[in-house]
C-alpha cells in the first residue's frame, strides 16, 4: 500500500533552483554567464572554422583539436541557454523527459573532453616515440582501434548511469541546481541511492580518471623519449606536450572537484557547488580555444593572418 502511494506520488516535473539563496542578486548572474557563454561559441567556432579551412591545418593533429573545438562547443550549447532564460526571466521548471536527455547530452559529450585528450596524447606518443610509424598507425583503418573502445565505454556507462537515474522514484522536486545534474536528481528520489552513486563514481573512475591516467604514463614515456636522445631536445614536441597538459590539469581538476563536492562531505555552500559545476562545464570550453590558438604555431599562425596580422616567426 505504501509502496502503490509513493509511486504515484512521484514528481515527472522539476524546479532547477540553483543559486536561489542570492535572492534578488540572482538575475545578475545573467550577464557572466552570457559572456562566457558568448565567449566559448565564438572561440571554439573560430576556431573549427581556422582548421577546416585551411588545408596546411587537416594534420592528425590538428584535426583532433578540431574535434576537441567541437566538443567543447557543444557542451555549453546544451544547458546554458536553458540557465540563462532561469537567470533572466526565472523560469525554472524542466521535465523529467528533458532532465534525463539534458543529462545524458551533457554525460556523454562531456566525456569526450578527456578522450579527446586521450587521442591526442596518442598521436603525439606515436609522432615522437615511433615516427617511422607514425603515418601507418594515424592511417584511419589503424586509429580506428583506438577511437571504437573508449567510444563504446562512454556510451555504455553513460548510458547505465542515466538510465538508472530514469528509473528511480521521485519524493522531491526542487533540484539545487541550474541544470540536470546526475547525483543532485538522484538525491531527489526515494530510498537508498547507493547503487546510482556507485554507478555515477564508475563513470567518474572509468572515464576521465583512467583517460588521464592513460594520458600520464604517455607523457612519460614522450618526456623520456626526448630527453633520452643525444643533442638538444625537441622544443617543439615539449611545447606541444605542454599544451595538452596544460589543458589536462585544468580539466580534470574542475571535473573531479565538481562531481566530488557532491559525494564527498564538505564544507561547500549549496551555492558553490553549483558555481564548480557550472564552472567545470563552461571553464575549460572558453579556456581550451584560447590555449590551443595561442600555443599551436601552426593555428596561431593562420589565426594571426585570418585576423589581418602577419607573424615572421
């Protein structure tokens, strides 16, 4: 009997409260929000536009930064819009339907930000580790054996997570949060929880963790690699591996606080973890553009004479 009335009890309508404790200030949250919004489409649609126009640029690599541009364009475009009009016009309510898509949009695409990483820190082990080979094992046929299986993990264990969270019994419905956050609508619900925590710390291990993890021990072995060949070392292959580590730490630093600050006890306020959150998403889609156009000759270079500046160098 208790069983029947809890499930018909259950919310199929949600309120995205986040930041509701700022009260009146709230609306004001408007105007940062929308520049970087602005900010990251302009860049990382620049940037796509500066390598799939210029021929010189369609290198493995560059490509892969395209792809890397790609994602991080998408990201924003799937929760910000929504955040904003919540912002200016306080409208806050989403469906079950849409949280569920929502989240698994911004799971699944996000995970591709570390992947991404992956690939790279492959391309550029095989360029400096093995460069007689390099051509064969980049040909596509042969990368493929390196994008089908983590491509699959992301969609699998993202798929699981979502579709648990889908299935659970809703008590509550006031979210605090300004998107569809795995763990903060899973603490909505009735009952334990343990099973979808356990399955939101997999995705968190399983992906980003172990891609980093992956992407450590090739920088590793590309770092000995050079300073292991006699004469100067290769201060272009260092710049480049830089680049990608620069880009790694920011990413996995704000990944791993913002889903931690909710499964981990700490002395956050509600407001700050949806700041981390919101920060681990927009942050380095407005960051990655700018490093990769700045520190990448090759695009700097074509960015530079794009925007009517000419660089001898």
């Amino acid at each position: 009997m208790e069983e029947a009335l809890v499930r018909n009890a259950s919310y199929t309508h949600f309120i995205l409260d986040g930041f509701s404790d700022l009260g009146e200030l709230r609306p004001l949250l408007f105007i940062p929000y929308f520049f970087m919004f602005i900010l990251s489409i302009a860049a990382n649609s620049f940037l796509l536009y500066i390598i799939i126009s210029t021929r010189a640029l369609h290198s493995p690599m560059c490509i892969l930064i395209a792809l890397m541009a790609f994602v991080d364009l998408c990201i924003p475009v799937f929760f910000a819009p929504n955040m904003l009009v919540s912002f200016a016009f306080n409208l806050r309510g989403i469906s079950l339907g849409g949280c569920l898509v929502q989240m698994f949009c911004l799971h699944f695409t996000g995970s591709f930000q570390s992947t991404v990483l992956l690939w790279m820190a492959l391309d550029r082990y095989f360029a400096i580790c093995t460069p007689l080979f390099y051509h064969k094992r980049m040909a596509f046929r042969s990368f493929l054996s390196f994008v089908i299986p983590p491509v699959i993990r992301n969609v699998l264990v993202n798929t699981l997570m979502v579709g648990l969270a889908g299935k659970r019994t809703f008590c509550l419905n006031t979210m605090n949060h300004c998107f569809c956050e795995h763990m903060a609508l899973v603490q909505l619900s009735c009952g334990d929880v343990s099973i979808n925590n356990l399955v939101g710390l997999l995705n968190i291990f399983g992906i980003p963790v172990a891609d980093f993890v992956l992407i450590s021990a090739s920088y590793v072995l590309i770092f000995f690699s050079i300073f292991s060949k006699s004469g100067k070392p290769n201060m272009k292959a260092i710049n480049t591996a830089m680049t990608h580590i620069i880009v790694m730490i920011v990413n996995l630093s704000f990944a791993l606080i913002a889903f931690l600050s909710y499964r981990v006890r700490n002395n956050f306020s509600l407001s700050s973890r949806v700041f981390l959150s919101t920060m681990y998403l927009l942050f380095p889609s407005c960051f990655n553009p700018l490093i990769y156009g700045i520190r990448t000759k090759e695009i700097r270079k074509q960015v530079l004479k794009c925007i009517g500046f000419t660089s001898s160098h």
